[in-house]
C-alpha cells in the first residue's frame, strides 16, 4: 500500500503578512502602499490584497491621508499604550469635526480602574470654556463619560467592583449622592444611548457623553462636550447629544464594531 506524505503547508503568504505589520510596527504614522510594497519587496498589487484584507479585519486601519497604519484590534494585543495612541489617532479627525459642529470643548477617555483618564482634549474656540488636561481623572459617578462608559459595560464581576468602589462625593449641589439615583442615571444613559454631566462637577457647566465600541462589540471609551449651561442649554440638548451619539457611531464602526440589528 502506497502511503500518501502530506505537504507542508506554505508559509510564504503568512511571511508576508508578518514582514508587513513589522514595517508598519516602525512608522505608527502610517504608509502609504507604494512605500510598503517597495520596503517589504511584496509586488504591489499582492501587498495591496492583504493589506485591504487585514483592514477589513481591524488589524489595520487607513488615516485621513490614506496611509496604512496598525489598527485597533492588533495594537490592543500589543500594550495598553499602543492602543490607546492609536485609538487617539482613531478618533481624532472625528473629534476635529465634533468640536467644529459644536464649537465646545471636546474630550476622548476611558477607564482605568474606577475612574476616567482623559487621552485627548480638544478646546473650544470660545474665550470662557471648559478644558482640562490630558492625563486628568474623573469619578464615574458624576462625569458624563464614566457614565456612558460604565452604562455601557457588560453585566459582570469588573462591573460590580466598579460599582462596589465608587465613593459618592459632592462637587456641587447637583452631584448624585446615592447608588440608586446613580442606577437610574446609568438606565436611563442605556436607554437614550447618551450620558449627562448637568452641573454635577462644575456649577455652571455642563457635559454631554457617549459610549464608544470595539470590533468585539465591547464599551472601550467615551466622547463628550463640555461647555458652560449658558451655551449647552436645555432647549439646545437634543442637537448636542445627537452630534455627540454621531460622532461616537462614527468612531465605533471605524474600529470595527458592527451594531446589532434591531
């Protein structure tokens, strides 16, 4: 009986895909495809495939100039620092235009333990504003993004802990003092899909929020506006939040995330 030997699988298309997210791994700014096809020696057409291909898959993503850079999914595999320069980059020409379309403070965060870090701020072109800077902390009980965030989290342990951990402290007459009133906020931010901050921290400012997903259908960030109640009005609240839930949508898919169906 003649025994049939199996061949080895190639490895060359997965060589390829390596050589090609190690090129990528020294330019965080991106390349463009002719660049990537002369440095890693791949014919172009072959390395624009994959490249296509990989950015489908949120392993690489485009920036506003068209050059490939490393994307969300692979950078998160990396390091919690590579991705979250990467998802500033992600986010920042939609931040540009939230901040253009509402002419506020615009802020980019997520969470760290049981509070938010902010990772990009962009001001407002208005003399009195609001802006705090990179690397500040929030509660998550009076902050508009740790209550999008946190409404947003999937049911669980990391959850409860949050929840276990949160000191109610007053920063204004207006800040929550109480899990429940705080669990009603969090049910009614899941029900509109965006988050408030009505004077909770500042007296005379307020702030508008909402989640932002990853490809895993995961909560990994939050968006909001901040400016003072004499600009962010309660008459104007419906524009704000539905540019602040665009532009947050907006973000989500371009990490990958696909919402569900209805």
């Amino acid at each position: 009986m003649k025994i049939r030997v199996s061949k080895p699988v190639p490895v060359g298309v997965i060589s390829k895909v390596l050589r090609i997210f190690e090129l990528l791994d020294q330019f965080p700014a991106g390349l463009e495809l002719k660049d990537v096809a002369t440095k890693t020696g791949i014919n172009k057409s072959t390395a624009y495939r994959f490249l296509s291909h990989l950015e489908s898959e949120c392993y690489l993503l485009r920036n506003e100039t068209g050059a490939f850079m490393l994307g969300p999914k692979l950078t998160r595999l990396g390091g919690g620092i590579s991705f979250e320069t990467t998802l500033c980059t992600i986010c920042r020409p939609t931040l540009d235009n939230l901040r253009h379309v509402t002419s506020e403070t615009v802020n980019l965060a997520v969470l760290d333990g049981a509070s938010t870090v902010l990772l990009d701020v962009i001001e407002s072109p208005h003399r009195f504003k609001l802006a705090s800077e990179v690397g500040t902390r929030g509660s998550v009980h009076c902050t508009a993004l740790g209550k999008a965030i946190l409404a947003s989290m999937s049911e669980g342990h990391r959850k409860e802990e949050i929840l276990a951990s949160i000191r109610f402290e007053a920063h204004t007459p207006h800040t929550i003092m109480n899990m429940a009133r705080f669990k009603k906020q969090l049910a009614l931010t899941r029900e509109k899909g965006f988050s408030h901050d009505d004077e909770e921290v500042i007296s005379g400012v307020r702030c508008i929020g909402a989640a932002v997903f990853g490809s895993d259908g995961e909560v990994v960030a939050a968006i909001s506006i901040s400016g003072p109640t004499g600009r962010i009005t309660k008459e104007r609240l419906p524009y704000y939040s539905d540019q602040v839930c665009k532009a947050a949508q907006n973000i989500s898919r371009s990490l990958g995330y696909r919402a569900p169906k209805q």
